[in-house]
C-alpha cells in the first residue's frame, strides 16, 4: 500500500485445519512519501475549432527545422505557389497577422519575410476561414495568424537555436531568443538570421496529333529555376501588467532579406518527322532588396470574464523593396541559325510609410460552451439549446479610426 512499510507474515495449517485466526495487522508507514504526481502530455498537432484550425507546431515533424513558409505548405488547406502566393482552400488574398497584429505585407515581400522567421521560433499557426470582427475586413479570403513562442519564465532567461540542412543545395536557421520577467514587467527581444538555397527542375512535353493520332508537331520544354537569399531578423517587446486586465507594451520589428532568383527556360518545337524546326532560349536574372520597420503601440483592457476587452493600438510601418532584373530571349531557327534576340533591363524600387491607430471595442454578449460538453451532454434538448449559442457564436462591435 503507497506510504506503508512492506508486511510479510507465514501462515501456516496442520492437517486438517480448515481456518486460523490471524492477529489484527498494523501497518508502519514508510518516511519515503510520494512528493508529487505529474502528468504530462503534448497538445494534438491540429485541432479544430469552430471558426478556425490551430496547428500546434511543437507536435509537427516540420516544427524544428526549416522556415515558416515551409511549415505553412503541410498545414491543412493552404497551398504554396512555385511564386510565393500563399493560397488558403484555393483561395488568394489571404491576410498574415503575427500575434494577431497584421505584418501589412503580401507578394514577394511576405515571402521573404516569412523566410526569415524559423518554423521552430512559432508556438501555433492558426487558420481561419472566417475571420471575427476583430480582424477588420481585410481577411475577406482568410486570415492566418502565426502565434510565436513566449518564454514567461521569472527572470532572465535566453536560448539559442542553430540548425543546418545539406540537401542538394544548403541552408541554416539560426536564432537567439532572450527574455526578462519580474513582477509586472516583461522584457522580450529575438534575433533570426540565416540564409536558403533552393530550386525547381520541370520538364514538360506536349504533342500535337490530328484526327487519325497521328503527330504533327512536339513541344518539349526544361525550366530550371534557382533561389537563394539570406536574412536578418530581429524584434524587441515590453509589456507593463498595470492590473490584472490591463496590459501596455510597445514592440519593434527589423527585417532584412537581399535574395536572387535565376531562372533558365529552354523550349524546343520539332515536326512530325521529329526534325528540330525552332529552339527559344529565355534566361531571367533577378537581384532582390526588401527591409522592413514595423513599430507598435498598445494598450488593452479586459472587461470580463468572457472574453469582452478595450484596445487601443497604433502601428508605423515603413518599407522599402528593390529587383533589378535582367531578361534575355533567344530564337534559333533549325539549322541554329539566331534568328530574333531582345534584352529587357528592369529596375523596379519602392518605398512605402504609413501609421495606422486602431480602436477596438469587442463585447461578447453570449458565453459559448465547450464543445466537448455539447457532444457529450446526454440530453438532446440540452444539446440544442447549446447548439443554438454555438451558431449565433459571438456578437462583437468593433469601431475603427
């Protein structure tokens, strides 16, 4: 018995002796207790929720290593164009926050932005469909919002990250993650720098056939494609605690990723005898720039215990993005004769600054339940009158300016 000495006692019977009557047993206990019992268990890697799908990253195989953008191509439901586009049930225009603030980025920009941050420095991915009140109009496509980790440990505390990968080509993500906790004040600030090499090699062949199946012409084209880029990316917080519902903070991002892509692209048109008629060669250079500023300020207040709060908040953003491309194309007749050739020089800059006050006021009026309890209830009267809450879900008011 747990938190008594062991008792051993022989019995024994004569022959023929069915029963003995045994002396009341008194157990010691043992001065070696049981201190504690800890149970400790992962979160599942996706969990469902009524307006949105939360991946836990600590339960994914892609959460250490690698970069977000890579994390978010085996998230369920968002796809990854070859260009960076980020496409949630087939959807564009999805709208990226980073602890439910907007990072006020898209295209190539939020590519390489999403490049720098490691897949291991995020705690959640949370996908939703169908964005509250909370997240403006702008996420009319989807909104994802990427939950980085936190460390709330007192004290001073850091971590370092280091990680290589050797495929054909190379890569490393690196950070180092410091963190200061005393009574209300807490003091975070992360820097991420690294660098990527990747590529894409697609072969495609079509052929031209009549009537009868016969060919009549063929198409063959190779499109090697070639990426790399490196990255420095740092952040720094401070959140004051006034009150248990009050919270100020200020925080700061940097971010900088120079990154080239060259893409090479040979096409080939043959006749019905397989005579090379025609060859293009097409041969695409870009070197590109991007920098990023983003500056924050807060200030939130809870006014219940459902969920109900005040935030006030104000974003400066300031960017600035170059490319300088350079496109060449080749036309060869069959004999590989030049017959055309043209040279296109781009340079395309741009710079944008702008600050964005924000006002919020979010009531939730009806208290949802768990939706574990209302599978579970045994009533189905009870279960529909949760139900019915559940759908309604959340009446907010929300006031921009």
């Amino acid at each position: 018995m747990l938190g008594y000495e062991e008792h051993k006692q022989s019995v024994s019977l004569r022959e023929g002796q069915s029963s003995q009557s045994l002396p009341p047993i008194v157990l010691m206990e043992t001065e070696n207790l049981l201190d504690e019992v800890v149970i400790s268990g992962k979160p599942p890697a996706i969990e469902r929720k009524l307006d949105r799908t939360i991946v836990n990253m600590d339960a994914m195989i892609s959460g250490t290593g690698g970069d977000v953008l890579e994390a978010l191509e085996r998230a369920p439901g968002i796809t990854v164009e070859n260009d960076g586009t980020i496409l949630l049930k087939g959807r564009s225009g999805v709208t990226v926050y980073i602890n439910d603030k907007p990072t006020y980025l898209s295209g190539t920009d939020l590519e390489s932005y999403l490049r720098s941050l490691p897949a291991g420095s995020v705690k959640q991915i949370e996908i939703i469909t169908n964005p509250p009140a909370k997240y403006e109009a702008a996420g009319n496509s989807g909104i994802i919002n990427i939950i980085m980790k936190r460390n709330t440990l007192a004290g001073f505390n850091g971590n370092v990250s280091l990680s290589y990968r050797q495929a054909i080509y190379n890569g490393s993500n690196n950070s180092l993650n410091l963190s200061y906790n005393k009574n209300k004040l807490s003091l975070t600030a992360s820097i991420f720098g690294g660098f990527y090499e990747s590529f894409q090699d697609l072969n495609i062949n079509r052929y031209y056939r009549n009537e009868a199946n016969e060919r009549l012409s063929s198409f063959a084209q190779n499109s090697f494609g070639f990426r790399s880029g490196r990255y420095l990316n740092s952040s720094l917080s401070a959140d004051y605690y006034l009150t248990d519902n009050t919270t100020i903070g200020a925080s700061m991002r940097l971010n900088t990723s120079p990154s080239g892509r060259q893409n090479d692209n040979t096409s080939l048109v043959r006749d019905a005898e397989n005579t090379l008629t025609q060859s293009v060669l097409a041969d695409n250079r870009t070197e590109s720039t991007f920098d990023n500023q983003l500056f924050n300020l807060y200030f939130n207040h809870k006014l219940d215990t459902v969920g109900s709060m005040i935030t006030v908040d104000a974003d400066y953003v300031a960017y600035q993005s170059g490319a300088i491309q350079l496109f060449k194309n080749f036309l060869y007749d069959g004999n590989n004769q030049l017959n055309f050739q043209d040279q296109i020089n781009g340079n395309l800059p741009s710079r944008l600054r702008f600050m964005q006050p924000n006002l919020i006021l979010q009531r939730l009026l009806i208290k949802v339940p768990d939706l574990k309890q209302v599978i579970n209830s045994p009533s189905p009267i009870r279960i529909m009158k949760q139900i019915i809450p559940l759908l309604l879900q959340k009446l907010q008011l929300q006031i921009m300016t």
